[in-house]
C-alpha cells in the first residue's frame, strides 16, 4: 500500500486572493499603519459579537496586558488565573508587578472550575481580577464565574483568544465579563498573522485602554493627520505602550472576519466527523464539549483507563506518518519560572495536570479536505487497534 507522505499540518491559516487585494489597497493606499481600515475593522469585529466598541492590538498578550491595567492591577495585587493556559495569560500579571494565583481546572475539563475557584477566593481576601481562558474555543461556566466575580468585587477579564466566533446563551465569549480579548495569531480561527481585538461595554475601560494602547496620547494617531487640529499638537497623559494593529493587518481582519461562520462551519464539520469515529475507541476520549465550541482546537483525550498506549505514543505516532499535532497547554504551575515563584509542584493542580498528560490536539482548521480528516482518523485508529490488540495479547 502507498503510504501518503505529504505533510499535513497541526494548523494551516486560509488567505485567498481577497486577502491579496486588501493588502494591496492598503499598500498602494499611502497609509499603511493604524488608521481609517483598523477603525473599520474595529467596528465589523464589535458588531460581530455584539460589544459597544472593540480596540484592536498588535496582540492578544498586549490585549490582555491593556486589559488587566485598565482594571487597575498594579504592583502587590493578586490575580487568579488557571494554569491551563498559554504562558500570557498569566506572564501580563507580573508585568503589572501583581502575583498569580492559579485555580485548578474542573474535573475533566480544560477549563476552570468555578467550585475551586470559589475555594481560592474565600481563602486569598482581596483579589482585583480573575482571567478565565475559554480553552480551545469552549465557553468557560460564565454564569457561575461572574456571580462569584461580583461577590467577590473582583473583575473579569476573558482570555477569549481561542474563543472566535463562541456563541452561548448569553452572547459571545469575550462579551460576557468586563473585558475580552481575541488572538489573531497565525494558528487561530480568524488570523492578521499577529494581531488581537479587545472588546469591552465599559466607557471608561475602553477610554484607558485606548490612551493606553498608544503611547498614553491624548488623541488617536489617525486624527493627529486628518482632524483640523494641527497634526504635532498632543499630550502624552499617561507611559503608555505601543500596542496598536496596522491598517495592513486590520485590511487582512476585515476579509477573514467576513469568512468567520463559514470557517466554523467547515471546522464543526471536522470535529463532528472526528467524534463519530473515535466515539466508540475505549481508550479514546472526546473532547470536553457544551454549547458555542469555535473549534479552535480538537483536543482528543487518551482515556483514564487506557492501557497499552498513551498520549506521546500518539504525537509520534502521528508525526511519524507525517501528521502534525500539538498538545495544549503544558500546564503553567509546571513551567520554571512559576514552579520557582510560587514553589509548585506538579501535583498542586491535579486535574490540570491530568488533563495535560492525556491530551493531543488534531489538526482542525477550514480547509482541510475531506481526505485529509480521514487520514487523521485512519492513523489515530491505526494506533488505538495496536494498542488494544496489545493489550488483548497481555491479557490472553
Ligand atoms: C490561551 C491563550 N491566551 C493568549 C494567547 C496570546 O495570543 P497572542 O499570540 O495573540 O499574543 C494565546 C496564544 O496562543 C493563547 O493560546
């Protein structure tokens, strides 16, 4: 049998001809950073998900950052977080100079749990903030997160950058809490290459995040060229950062938004497709699921019981068959730096770390061909079959 040998990627970002020509206007345009294209996108991207205004950045991490100082997260303060995440979510707390307490997530979940978060609430007095990260593109349990939030008097900041377009009962996850803010990353659901879209209904954290997001500037840098205003007259009124999207980028934003619902639609299609067939593997698990999933990610799990095969098995099993996937996330509290700072061991997050060493994500993007899932499919059973035929032969 001829194997097929072609690399078929983890991920795969889908830029066709519009996305061409918009960068071209843009090029020819005589304006190439933040400007009239990035308000539009801003505007395409808050309508979208229902917000009052969204900002966008050059990054989710600089969102995150905006984000947290604009709920006031300063030097000695204490900001909750799930180990269960990418390294920003958490590393934007100590660059305010605040310290992270992570919260375990739920049992076989890769979310947070809102019953241990409550625990680390009554224990730790005052904490200014909670960053929930809707991981892989599932809605965390918002409802039981922001009534402990305003027991607590604590803001909200939704690390949605998986979490385009996840539609809940409520809105978009993103909208539900103070702040949300999305990636654009090359890997994610909608991309710029790099880039973010912060969303708010709060006027005032709005207005901070945007003075901060350039240079603390009493104006925006657009106006300075096209108000009557003379273009060299501002204030700087804060040390702000430099955290603005190009209008290049935005030009890109505003296509692939256009294609977003078709995009969830091809990558549900997938997931579906990858649930019917390994439902039935006993030592498979699907991923945790609930209402809004952006499929962002297909994080299949190794069963708890499963003998005869497990999680790194599979990652070079498919890679030996030239099929990328990743694993997410390697959980923070086991990282370095966060393992030193708050003298963690791996056992301190026990679902998390549980969560971490059973799961692989498949690759899952808009786009990928009907064969190409199958082939996915075919090498994770291949595996699975080897696996079990393994262990049938120990047992007989
Ligand atoms: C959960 C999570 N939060 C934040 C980020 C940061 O996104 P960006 O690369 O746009 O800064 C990532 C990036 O992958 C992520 O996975």
């Amino acid at each position: 049998m001829s194997q097929n040998t072609d690399f078929l990627p983890f991920a795969r970002p889908q830029l066709g001809i519009e996305e061409e020509e918009a960068v071209l206007r843009i090029m020819r345009s005589g304006w190439l950073t933040t400007g009239s294209e990035t308000l539009a996108f801003e505007k395409e991207f808050a309508e979208f998900v229902g917000a009052k205004t969204a900002l966008a950045v050059n990054s989710a991490t600089s969102g995150l950052h905006l984000a947290l100082e604009a709920v006031g997260v300063k030097p000695g303060d204490t900001v909750i977080t799930s180990p269960y995440t990418f390294a920003s979510s958490a590393a934007v707390v100590r660059h305010l100079g605040a310290e992270v307490l992570f919260c375990d997530t739920a049992q076989d979940s890769y979310n947070i749990d809102p019953v241990a978060l409550e625990r680390v609430l009554k224990k730790s007095g005052k904490v200014r903030a909670i960053v929930v990260v809707h991981i892989g593109g599932l809605p965390c349990d918002m409802d039981a997160i922001l009534t402990l939030a305003r027991m607590y008097g604590c803001a909200v900041v939704e690390d949605a950058a998986h979490a385009f377009p996840s539609l809940t009962d409520k809105g978009y996850a993103g909208t539900l809490g103070d702040i949300g803010v999305y990636s654009f990353y090359a890997t994610k659901t909608i991309t710029t290459g790099e880039g973010g879209m912060i969303v708010s209904n709060n006027p005032a954290l709005l207005e901070r995040m945007a003075r901060m997001r350039m240079h603390g500037i009493d104006r925006q840098v657009w106006d300075r060229y096209t108000s009557k205003k003379a273009s060299w007259v501002y204030s700087v009124v804060e040390a702000g950062y430099k955290y603005n999207l190009p209008d290049i980028l935005s030009a890109i934003g505003r296509v692939q938004l256009a294609k977003a619902k078709r995009f969830l639609e091809e990558r549900t299609a997938i997931a579906k497709r990858y649930d019917q067939s390994f439902s039935s593997i006993p030592c498979l698990q699907l991923p945790p699921r609930g209402k809004g999933h952006a499929w962002h990610l297909y994080a299949l799990r190794v069963h708890p019981s499963a003998t005869g095969m497990n999680r790194d098995q599979l990652v070079e099993s498919l890679s030996a068959q030239g099929i990328g996937s990743s694993v997410h996330f390697i959980p923070l509290h086991t990282m370095p730096y966060w393992a030193t700072r708050y003298t963690l061991k791996p056992s301190d997050f026990p679902n998390a770390l549980n969560m971490f060493e059973r799961s692989i994500s498949l690759p899952i993007w808009h786009g990928m061909t009907e064969s190409q899932v199958t082939r996915v499919i075919g090498a994770v059973n291949a595996l699975a079959s080897k696996a079990a035929s393994g262990t049938a032969a120990r047992h007989s």
